[in-house]
C-alpha cells in the first residue's frame, strides 16, 4: 500500500491521526495502482479545490483504477465528473453543504453505492464500505465470507 498526500507531507486527521505520506500524488504511477482510496471528512474543503486532485481522479477513471471514497470525499469525484448522472451517498450534511457540487449526480443517501469503477460511503458506513472495497478487488469469495467480514467490522464477533 502507497499513501499519498498533495505535497508528500504527513497530515492529521480531525481525530488527531497522523498519517504519513509515502509520496505526493504527483509522483503517483496510475498505471501501477489498484485502487484510489480516498478518506473523507470534514477537512475535505482543503484540497477540494486542489486541480491536481481533479487531474488524477479523471485520469485514474479513464484508466479504470477503482475509486473507493468515504464520507465527504464524494464531493471530489463530483467535482471530477466521476458520479455525473450517477448516484452516489454520503453524509446528508455534506449533500446539502455542497448541493451545488452535486447537482448532475442523484443521491440516494444510502449506506453504500456501487457504480461502475466506483463507490461511495457514508462515513459511518465503515464496514459496507471495507466490504464492497474489497469485492471490488476480488477479495471477497462469497456471502458467507462478506458476512464473516461484517461481524468482524461490527465487532459483533
């Protein structure tokens, strides 16, 4: 797994989380990835903006890297054109907050939705969202595996 942040710099999560940056998305090699994971949340406002962010997001599309996006990072594949036409979900805050952002896409305000090379989540759809990321990498075998998964992620194992 490769993280990668805008500058190649750490970053702290609202909950106090540092993540370390392996690299900055300018040296990501979308032709070598499997998967875009994008976390969400309410310090999304500070990168949504960002063309770099937009560039990768529609080249890694057009190149069919699955996109997995939780919570308010939604808003980037909107801006990218990634959901146009498309549901998507999300937190309702973060719809109504970027309505504008949003409106060629149809949000459904389900847990999960899965569209062609991408999903969305809810951030407190966690464990639907971990699940439906990995059936998108084929790690998933079956609904008996899903399930075994869910209970894990729930902890109600």
């Amino acid at each position: 797994m490769t993280t990668a942040t805008i500058d190649g710099n750490s970053v702290e999560s609202l909950g106090g989380l540092n993540i370390n940056a392996d690299i900055s998305l300018n040296e990501v090699n979308l032709e070598e990835i499997d998967l875009i994971l994008i976390s969400g949340g309410d310090g999304i406002e500070k990168v949504i903006d960002e063309e770099m962010v937009e560039n990768a997001l529609k080249r890694a599309y057009r190149l069919e890297v699955p996109i997995a996006s939780i919570y308010a990072s939604a808003v980037l594949l909107a801006k990218a054109g990634i959901i146009a036409e498309k549901k998507f979900t999300c937190m309702e805050g973060t719809f109504k907050y970027y309505q504008n952002i949003f409106s060629q896409s149809t949000y459904t305000g389900a847990d999960v939705e899965v569209g062609a090379g991408y999903i969305t989540a809810k951030g407190t759809s966690y464990p639907e969202f971990t699940i439906e990321t990995c059936k998108l990498l084929g790690l998933v075998k079956d609904g008996k595996q899903a399930e075994r998964m869910y209970l894990f992620c729930t902890g109600k194992r």
